[in-house]
C-alpha cells in the first residue's frame, strides 16, 4: 500500500469501527474511530480503561453495541495499519504516529482479554512499547531486607490518622508543583478511601480539571509512603499530567479524552508519575517535610523521618527484582507459592500474594512502575540541564508532549 491511496483506505477502516466520525479531516475521523474503539474494549473489559472524560453518549453507544472482542481487535488492527501508511507532514504526523501506537495496543490487549497468553517480554512490547534495554540494570534493596521491613513497621500511620496526614502530604506536593507549573484556577482533587481497590491507590482523571482519587483502605500506609501517594496520584503525578494536557489541547486532540490502561501512553504517565516524589522533594527537602509536617500529624517521632526515607528509597531499588520475580511467575516459570516466598524474601513486609493477585490482573501492566521510571529519568536527565528548575520544564515538557511518549517514535517535547 502507497500513502497516496492511503485516505480512501482510511475511510473504509473508520466505516467499520461503528457511528458516525465527525466531520472534519482524516486524523481528526481516525481519532473519533480510535476513542470509539477504546470504550467498545472497555465494556468488554473495563480494567483496560484509564479514564474517559468525553461525551456520555459515545459510551451509552459502547454499551448498546457490545461489540466483540474479535471485531475490536480487527478494526483497531486495520486503522493502524492505515494511518501508518498515510502521510501529511507536520503536526498530523505527530497525531498519526501516536495513533497507531495507541490502536496496536488496544488490538493487543482485545486479543489478550479473548484468551492469548503472550511472553512477558512479548506483551509489554505489544503493550506498552517496551524494547530491550529499556528496563534498568537488576539490582536490590540490600541484604538486610529484615530491618528494612522492621524500619518501615515502625512508620506505619495510625488508621485514624491516615485521611489528615494525605490531605496535608497532598498539600505539600501541591505548594512544591505550583512553584514550577502553572495549574488552572479551578484544578481541584477529592481523596476517598474504598475497602475493595486492586491498586494501592488509582486517580481517576474526571474533567475540567478535577480528579478524583481512591485509596486503598485495607493497606496499611507509612508517612513515607503517604508522601509518596500524594506526589504520584495528584501533584505532579497523574493529576496535574492529565489537568495540563487538558489544559493544552482542550477539545483540538479528541484521542486526549480517552486513555486504555495498557497502551505506550500509560508507560508514559505511569513512569512519569513514578518519577514524580523526586522531583517535587530533594532528599533533604522530603526529610525535612515528613520530620517537621507529617510525623507529628501521623503521632509518630519526628526523629525517625530520616530512616524511614531511607528504608523507603532501599526498597524502591528491589524493584527491579521484583520486576523479574513477576516475569517468571506471569512466564509460568514460578508457581504461585514459590513466587509468593520469593517476593516476601526481596520484599519483606511487602503483601506479597496481593502482588501476585495485582500481577494476575494487569499483567504486564507492572513493568510501567520500573520501567516507565527509568524512562522517564534517562529522560530528563538527557533534556534537563541548569539545575531544578530546568528539570521541571522538561518533566513538563515531556508529559504534555503531543506525542504522548517516552519511548516511542517521535520526540515527547516536539512543538
């Protein structure tokens, strides 16, 4: 297939997929498909949305239509291999490139949810773009995981307690985004804890720049571990990523008001919202906040700020390990006790067979954490020069990109 005959194969492709596209150009009917295809896989799999912050109707015509899984997968399958062969130059390419991404991923994914069992390495490519040498040197939290556990144990915020101390921990990531970035008047987030969450924690991105984002209540939270909730989950974490890219583009890129879960996308926001503790708070910046702010709202010693920093950035470096101890298990390589022993050896303290359940779930989903980092660090400290503030104009930059990516093709930062 040449580009020339590439539109008219286009419109054929975008017939299929259901409804009516919009008046309008090519890119701007391919995306209006591509939205549609996400909330068709979505009512047949509702993990594998993100967020949707669009008309209500177009999901009230997911929902009527119950499309099937192979349809899905075939329509998202024949766009992408049309807006790949289609060329304009420009920003419509910028558009396209990250279309087809996004399409690959949900036909990925549709063929997942209808049974496929893919390698680890295979799906998180297929997924998420993950290449070789993307994921970080393996490495671990050190040999004396015991104390480790023992240190965090010691940290853990009376339950009582936990609503105050995340609603100040989010007001401290708040005043450090704002210091760099621009938010809207009128960005706003409500915390609620629910009692049946799969994740830790998960924001979901509502619109007009509101978010709404629910907190495992049955996990037990450290100080610590608060702050690192409150930076991934509002500021400058999912939140403030998705209140910006709104903010940019409003209604000009439609494919923006939809996110699947599994897709490079979310490698992106995942990794960059990972990323997000470090740059909102130095080393001594975070000590100081929790010893002086937190410690005392949690009712715990101020003066065990310091180790319970360091016991929190020593397991972040098992993380990696844990990566390969999920790939065996998901691989079929660990059965789920000798997987769950291993965990709790790297991980101690950590709740090993609810990261076994999480990984049975989402699957690869659980490389974006480590990951999306690592991308996300090599990053900035590729495009990041003269200090913080420089820093946090590339964060920015890279999350708002218009090519939604880390590691994919195109740059992230492209105007």
């Amino acid at each position: 297939m040449t580009a020339r005959f590439a539109p008219a194969v286009l419109i054929v492709a975008l017939c299929a997929c259901g409804g009516g596209p919009p008046a309008g150009g090519t890119v701007d009917r391919a995306a209006d498909a591509y939205v549609r295809l996400v909330l068709a896989l979505a009512e047949r799999d509702p993990d594998s949305l993100d967020h949707y912050s669009g008309p209500p109707s177009l999901q009230r015509e997911a929902e009527r239509q119950r499309r099937p899984l192979a349809g899905i997968r075939s329509a998202a399958s024949s766009l992408a291999d049309s807006l790949g062969a289609a060329s304009g130059g420009g920003d419509a390419d910028v558009r396209r490139a990250f279309l087809v991404r996004q399409l690959r991923a949900v036909a990925a994914r549709a063929a997942i949810v209808d049974g496929a069992r893919p390698r680890f390495d295979d799906e998180a490519r297929d997924l998420f773009g993950i290449q070789p040498g993307d994921e970080p040197a393996g490495g671990s939290g050190g040999s004396d995981t015991a104390a480790r556990a023992a240190d965090e144990r010691a940290f853990v915020i009376p339950r009582d307690r936990v609503p105050a101390v995340l609603a100040r921990a989010v007001q401290g990531c708040r005043a450090a985004t704002a210091s760099h970035v621009r938010l809207p008047a009128s960005e706003s987030v409500a915390i609620e804890f629910v009692p049946d969450l799969s994740w830790s924690a998960f924001t979901t991105y509502e619109g007009q720049f509101h978010s709404r984002i629910r907190v495992n209540a049955r996990l037990p939270m450290t100080v610590d571990g608060a702050l690192e909730v409150a930076c991934h989950e509002a500021y400058p974490g999912h939140h403030t990523i998705e209140t910006l890219i709104d903010a940019r583009y409003g209604g000009s890129r439609p494919e923006f008001r939809v996110q699947p879960l599994f897709s490079p996308q979310s490698l992106l926001h995942e990794g960059a919202a990972s990323a997000a503790p470090a740059l909102a708070f130095s080393a001594e910046e975070r000590v100081a906040f929790e010893r002086d702010v937190l410690f005392p709202l949690a009712g715990l010693d101020p003066a065990g700020a310091a180790r319970s920093v360091a016991a929190a950035r020593a397991g972040e470096a098992a993380r990696t390990a844990e990566l390969a101890l999920l790939r065996q298990y998901l691989d079929g390589d660990l059965d789920f006790p000798r997987a769950s022993e291993a965990l709790a050896r790297e991980l101690p303290g950590s709740a090993a067979d609810d990261t076994l359940k999480f990984a049975n779930q989402f699957r690869t989903y659980v490389a974006t954490y480590v990951v999306g980092r690592a991308l996300t660090e090599r990053w900035l400290d590729a495009h990041a020069t003269g200090g913080a503030d420089a820093r946090w104009r590339a964060y920015i930059d890279l999350v708002t990109g218009p090519a939604q990516t880390v590691n994919g093709v195109g740059s992230p930062a492209e105007k």
